[in-house]
C-alpha cells in the first residue's frame, strides 16, 4: 500500500495531538449511567471485563471499512506509517472472541471492519460510539474508508463525500425507531473534507474531488445493476437514473454512509468524512 | 452440538434425493443470458472460473446465517449427521479468496454466512441464486438459522417463521428498485414449517413453535433496546411496542428474514422457511 500522507501532513497531525479543546464523544441514551454494566455484546468487549479507558483512552483517529481483511492491511500501513515499527506487540485483533467484527489499534489510530450495508454498520457504530464515550475519549476524527461504483468520473478516482444523499438523492437518514420513522441530517465535517482534498493534492496521481455520496440498501436491483438474480428496469431505465443522480451532485455509490453520517454526527464525533475510492460502473 | 434430526427424520430425507419433480432455481434477470461471463463477486466464483455444475448441482440444501463460525460449524455437524467422516476432502472455505462471506459444502448441503442486515443477506442471495441457477440445482431446500429476540416466550425456544413482517407487523419487503418503491410478499413454505414442526416434537427438550418473525433495520433503537448509543424513547414505550408486536403473531425478532422470505419466494426455492433460536429479551 503506497504512502498516502504527505511528509507536511504528518506533522500537521502531530500538532492534533496538542489540541487543548475538548470535543468528547457523548452517547444520547439517559439508561446507560444507571447501568451496573454495559456489554458491547458485537465486539466482544465490556465495561466490566476490558479497562476501556486503558485501552482506548488516547484514540483520535477512528477509521472503518467493510472488510476485515482491508482494516487489518490498514493498520499495517498505520504502524509503519506513525513509525510504530518497533513496538513489541504485533497488531493483534481485539475483538477475536467474536467474528462479528475485527478491531485493531496501533498507536493513536483504531481500525474496524462494519461488514456490509446499513444495518451492519449501524450495529457496530452503536458499539463503537459507547466505547469511545466509556474510553472518555475526546477530540475523535472518524473515517470512513471503502471501495464504490463512481458515477460520470474516472475509475480510481477518491470521493471525498461532503453529504451522504439516499436512493431518492436526499439528504438525509430514515430511522425507524421501534414503529415510527425519524429522518437525520447527513452533512458531514466541510472542514475535515477540506483538509482531506488538500493532502490529495500534494500527492502526485491520486485524482481525488469531493461530492455527493449515494447510499442504498441493496448493491444489484438499488444500484442499477443489471447482473443481480434479479433485474427488472431496461437499460435506459438504469442510464437515465444515474445521469439524475449525476445531476443531483452524486458521484459515487456505496452501502453505509447515510447512518455513518447521521450518528456520529448525533454523538460528537464532529470531525468526519467518508473516504471513498470507486471501482466500478 | 447435539443432533438435532431424529432418526426417523434422516431417513425421510434420503427420500427427498430421490423425489423425481424437478423446481429448478431461477432468476429473473432477461440480461443474464447474454452474458458472457457471470462473476459472483463477493462469493469469488464465476462462470468461467469455476465448473459451477461439478462444484454444486448435487446441492439439495442450503443453510444461511450470519456467522462464519457458526456455519463451519454447522457443516462439521452436517458431515458427521451425514456420516461423510470418512471423506478425505476436509471442511474448507470454498470462498476463501474474500472475506465477506464463507461458504462450506458437505454432501448435498450447503452452508453459507451473510453477515448481518438485509443489505448483507441480499447481496448474497443474488449471488448464491444465480450460482444454483448456473448449477442446474432443482429442489433446493433453503433455510435460514440464526440467534433473535423472542417476545414472550421462554429463552431457548426455537420459533419456526411462518412469515417475516416489518417494523410495523407487514407481511411485506419494501424492495428499493432505482427509485422506485416496490412491496413484494414474504410468506415463507407452509409445508416445510410444518416438517420442520414435527421434526422438533420427536427430540426432547426441544421447545418450539410457529409464528411470525419480525426483522428490523436496527438492533438497538429499531427492536427497543434501552442500551444503545442512542435511545429516544421511555421503558414504557418499548414494552408497549414489544406488547403491540406479540398481539399480532411476532415471535421473535431479527435482522434478515424479509428479504429471505422475498427473493427466495420469487426465484424457485420454494420450500424454505426461517428456524431461529432466539436468545435475548
């Protein structure tokens, strides 16, 4: 995996490590205090049995993607990255008790696999968000990074999303809430965009802009495809579609980021973007 | 893990290898014909890769869930219940190339992992639905197995679905086709619910029962639990919504079984039904 981060860029993330502010990550939830325990049941990890604090006290940087195999690559890259090379511990997952997820940590940085879709990462986010908060962790920028179809752009191009829209081009995240239905913003962090679009630039061939995203709850009938089990629209049908999606400033497609948007924008994890590489369409 | 199919069952179901019928599975997709190569991305088969008829058109049953673990193990049961130990061939994961699903065969049965969500099972059912049609598989049993929430029932109870609902007790999958809205019917096979039935009452202390199954976008606020990282709404509410649920047949509560029940049902798998054991609530 090439170096992403310029040389400028690594000090300017030192400097984060300075920051005095304190933006603490905060659950919306007025029963956890009153908890005698609180079990991540989906990490494999506890307030009881894990000194949260201990071992995630010091995250700043949160990345997810949905495969394990690539979150494990990632932390990798992190290690080497930060010039972690010579610790002693090899990067282990934290989270082996169960398959549900994988989790890894070097240094400041925390790597985790959300598998596929809404659902999958919602699971883990709820989880993840305890943890940080439980950790009394403050000042986390979170990173969503993953592979998406590209719309009417060059294939290998990053998508930075500055707001995730759903299958109907909107802004926003329908939550079904036991039966009632409650729509959340999705606007994710200008600045945090910014800063990742200008690290683009400073690398040579790394064709990068910053766009909509589209998320949608299913990869062959929602996204047009016309090589599922199931097909049902023509061609044009299909064509017409994503030149309205192109229209309404959608430039990629993926599965997660409409709640990735909406709850870590409801939980203080303010500094957020989505990382997008497309591969298809 | 204990038998589970009583003597008298296994003998009944050397029977169905010889039922001379012939469901074939189908898709409905008028494209695919005229392709010249199907890939299965997330399963890493494919058409030309792989003799798909050599490697799979002995299957006659296929059981989903969510965990890999679970379903390796699961196919080790399977492989002994079949009294295959002699097989020189081990357990292996035949999609060992990616990490998002894992797939094992043994006999006639296929086991396979989905992840959690109806975006996660969705993308896998397209793929395996169109393996089997490559196949030429015909009288495919389905059946998916997995941990859920039971509503007012005895933990350990195993529910067998006789149809999936919503959110709101629909007997409806709300597929997303483009932007199109359309509801397709999740009424699972009668027939093999009530095999299904009979099977448990032979097995001791095996409690079990027909009924609805619920299946939700969400663990935490989506099925009322009160320990997630957001909870908007009061003890009172959740038992109420818990309450509503019971009174019109909901038995339990998990994550898949709508879209199951949906793509299963259009595509010629028609015996199959949801056996869900549940654990919580």
């Amino acid at each position: 995996m090439a170096s992403v981060l310029p040389a400028s860029k690594r000090s300017m993330r030192s400097d984060r490590n300075t920051y005095v502010g304190k933006r603490f990550v905060h659950v919306k939830n007025p029963y956890l205090d009153s908890m005698d325990e609180d079990i991540l049941y989906h990490l494999d990890l506890g307030t009881k049995t894990h000194n949260l604090p201990a071992m995630f006290g010091d995250v700043k940087f949160v990345c997810v993607g949905g495969s394990p195999n690539r979150m494990k690559a990632f932390a990798l890259f992190m290690q080497k990255e930060l010039r972690l090379e010579e610790a002693e511990e090899d990067i282990k997952d934290i989270c082996a008790g169960t398959d549900r997820y994988y989790m890894y940590k070097t240094g400041p940085v925390l790597a985790i696999s959300h598998g596929m879709g809404i659902p999958s990462i919602s699971i883990m986010l709820h989880e993840l968000i305890k943890l940080l908060h439980h950790a009394r962790c403050c000042d986390v920028t979170i990173i969503r990074i993953g592979t998406s179809g590209g719309i009417g752009i060059a294939p290998g191009t990053v998508v930075i999303t500055d707001i995730a829209v759903d299958s109907f081009f909107k802004p926003r995240f329908e939550q079904v809430i036991l039966d009632n239905v409650v729509t959340r913003s999705t606007e994710l962090d200008k600045e945090l965009s910014e800063e990742l679009f200008n690290c683009s630039k400073e690398i040579p061939n790394f064709p990068t802009l910053i766009g909509h995203t589209m998320c949608t709850y299913d990869f062959y009938e929602g996204q047009g495809r016309l090589d599922g089990a199931l097909c049902s629209f023509s061609r044009e049908k299909k064509l017409d579609y994503l030149k309205r999606a192109y229209e309404a400033g959608v430039r990629n497609i993926e599965m997660e980021s409409t709640v990735f948007a909406a709850m870590c924008g409801l939980c203080g994890l303010k500094a957020k973007s989505t990382l997008i590489k497309p591969q298809t369409f």
